[in-house]
C-alpha cells in the first residue's frame, strides 16, 4: 500500500486534498496581531465583526465548490474541513478574543511534509484553535496509516507581550527605513509559524520570515525537521512591508521554475540559491486588479492573482480574470484551468491558500545538490 499521507513538494500530481469552506466563516477579529481595514474606507472606519452574511458565505462556498470539481475531474479525491462555529470566542489564560474566522485557507495551518502531518502554531488569536476543523480528517489518515506522523507545533501564549503593537502605526518611512530589520508585529521571544509561510521542495523547505512567523519559528523547524534530513532556509522579500504567507510572493511550479513577485524581489544574494541549482525565477505580470479594486473586506494584495495550485508540473489551477498569467503559464506548457475565485479573496486567500494537499505522488529528492548548508547539529 503506498502511503496514506505523502507530500514532498508543491507540485508532483495531486491524488487527495483539503479544499476549505466558508461554512460558519466570521469576520476576523481586530487584534495585536492583526488590523483589518476595509479597502478604501475613511480612516476609523470599524471592521465589522461576528459572523459573515449567508450571501458572502454562499458565493465563496460555490466558488469552493467549483474548485473541487475541477480538481475530482482531474481524478483528485477532494475533502472538506468538519463544520466549526467560528462565531464562538476564545479564552485562555492569556487572552480573550470575541470570534474565530474561518476553515477557508487550510494552507494557513496545516503542513505536509513527507508522511507527516505539522499542525502550525499560527499567530494570530482569532486563529488559535483553527486546526480543529481538520482533526477529523488527521485522525483518519493516522488510523489509516502507520507510517503517517503527527505532530502539533508549541502553542504560543499569543499574551500582550507577544506583540509589538506599535507596528502598525509605524508610518512608511520608517517601515521602509525598517525593511531589512525584518521585524514585525510579532516579537521573537516564542516559537511562531503559519504553515502558509513555507514552500516545500523536497528535501528543503523555504520559509520566509514575516509577520506570522519569526525567527524562533524557524528555529523550531529546523530542530524538528533537520533530524529527518531536511534543511530549512529562511528567505526574506524586504519590500514587502506586510509579509505574511509566501504563496502570493514566491511560487515554485515543477523543478527548475519559480514564480516571482516583481514588487518583492529575494533580499540580495538569497537568490544564489536558487541560480546556482538551475531554478528559473520568472516574474509575473501585473495583475488584472489594482489594490484599490481588490473586494472590500479583502486584506490581501493584488498578488492573490500568483496564487496557483499545482494539480501536477504540468497542470495548474489559475484565476478566471487573470489572462495575463494564464498566458504566460500557457507559454510556459502548462495546462490551465481557469475558474472563478474572487468571493474567496475576503477569506485570505485563493486557490492554494483555500487548499492542503496531504497525498502527492512522487519521494523526496534534492532539488539544491548545489549548496552549502550548516545544520544545527
Ligand atoms: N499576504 C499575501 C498578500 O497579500 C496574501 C497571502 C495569502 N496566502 C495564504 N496562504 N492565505 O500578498
């Protein structure tokens, strides 16, 4: 029998995968970890908050629901997240939130990485018990598998203390006077990493230091990981002022092509890296949606348009709008679909962030034969 649970990079063909819901979806909460703003709103303006209407729940669910059926007709086993009331608070010892969010971006929480399963610490408190609506579905690829692991990264307090509030008043200037300080709303002193922020190529994980994941977050990775003979490589993309998730800033698609982000190039000399292993950074046009014109509740960036999914190195899942890419990806062999997605963008996300491939075919190999690499230990 092969393996239950089995993902080694983000693009070998697809067989089973998470696509998320909007079922129960709320607004996010405002916290120290995070400010949402609606687009083009007076400053002061309040996010709403509790649970989002059935109309924007409904739109983003056909829009899901679309996905899952181009990925079935590809022959993908598709799975959904277990129903959650996102609209309960959260109460620790620590900190008290009024609402949840959302199981729209699996990709944000859960990680596959080979035959093992990493539950992210995530960041933000609206987030914290967002690995519930996956559990039912690891519980049955761990009973189903022996060989599949599981492991749940160290809960961050997520207290005050955590947080550097004052960053999101810093004015321009100083974030950009800031920018290779890579130090953001969240402060080093305890273990922090959104699953979102790693781009998995088999042997090596990149990982890129933002707002939802530190420096201590890395750290754990690597002593988790570098034991079973990964490496961990930081990367850092200065000009993003608000970095969070890598997959609208650095995309890889089959071995030797990555998508890059023309707004936030590789901090200086990390590009070596990738040019001496024979990988191809090729830009993306400019997307069909300025940020202003991005939807109203929506707290990402234009870049959503980057956003693929890899249902094999051959076979992309694109946005309907986004013809500029869809050409490209087209001059570049890959087949495209194409399907609307926009109504999911209010729920952080598109198409690989609304996903969590657990089954890929395909073992881990060296993509940086290349490189030098200091191991911990
Ligand atoms: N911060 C990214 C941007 O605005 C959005 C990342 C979304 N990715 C995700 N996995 N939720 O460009």
């Amino acid at each position: 029998m092969s393996e239950v649970v089995n993902s080694w990079n983000e693009w070998d063909p697809l067989e089973e995968i998470i696509v998320g819901s909007a079922d129960g979806a709320n607004f996010e909460p405002t916290e120290p970890g995070n400010r949402p703003q609606i687009r083009n709103a007076a400053p002061g303006t309040p996010f709403p908050t509790g649970p989002k209407s059935a109309e924007q729940v409904d739109r983003a669910n056909e829009e899901l629901a679309g996905l899952a059926e181009v990925l079935r007709s590809q022959g993908v086993r598709v799975r959904r997240p277990a129903p959650h009331d996102f609209s309960q608070p959260v109460r620790t010892p620590d900190f008290e939130v009024a609402n949840q969010y959302c199981a729209v971006c699996p990709r944000d929480v859960m990680i596959t990485v080979g035959n093992e399963i990493i539950e992210a610490t995530m960041s933000r408190r609206g987030r914290y018990f967002e690995f519930e609506p996956y559990r039912e579905l690891v519980y049955e690829y761990w009973n189903a598998d022996p060989r599949v692991g599981w492991t749940t990264a160290p809960k961050p307090s997520m207290a005050n203390k955590m947080y550097r509030e004052g960053f999101w008043d810093w004015p321009l200037a100083e974030r950009h006077a800031r920018m290779h300080e890579f130090e953001f709303c969240i402060t080093q002193d305890e273990v922090v990493f959104d699953a979102a922020d790693i781009s998995r190529f088999g042997r090596d994980l990149i990982v890129q230091e933002s707002m939802t994941t530190n420096r201590a977050g890395i750290h754990w990775l690597r002593r988790h990981l570098e034991p079973k003979g990964f490496r961990i490589r930081p990367v850092h993309f200065p000009l993003d002022f608000f970095p969070s998730h890598i997959d609208c800033t650095f995309v890889p698609l089959r071995p030797g092509l990555i998508l890059t982000n023309p707004d936030r190039p590789l901090r200086e000399g990390e590009e070596k890296l990738f040019l001496a292993n024979d990988w191809e950074l090729v830009d993306v046009p400019e997307p069909t949606t300025g940020n202003d014109d991005m939807p109203e509740y929506c707290q990402s960036s234009k870049w959503l348009s980057m956003n693929v999914l890899s249902i094999g190195p051959n076979k992309v899942v694109c946005e309907e709008r986004e013809k500029p890419l869809q050409d490209l990806l087209a001059k570049l062999d890959f087949e495209v679909f194409t399907i609307p997605f926009r109504h999911v963008f209010e729920y952080g996300g598109s198409l690989h962030c609304a996903t969590w491939d657990v089954r890929r075919t395909g073992t881990r190999e060296d993509y940086f034969p290349n490189s030098d690499y200091q191991p911990l230990v």
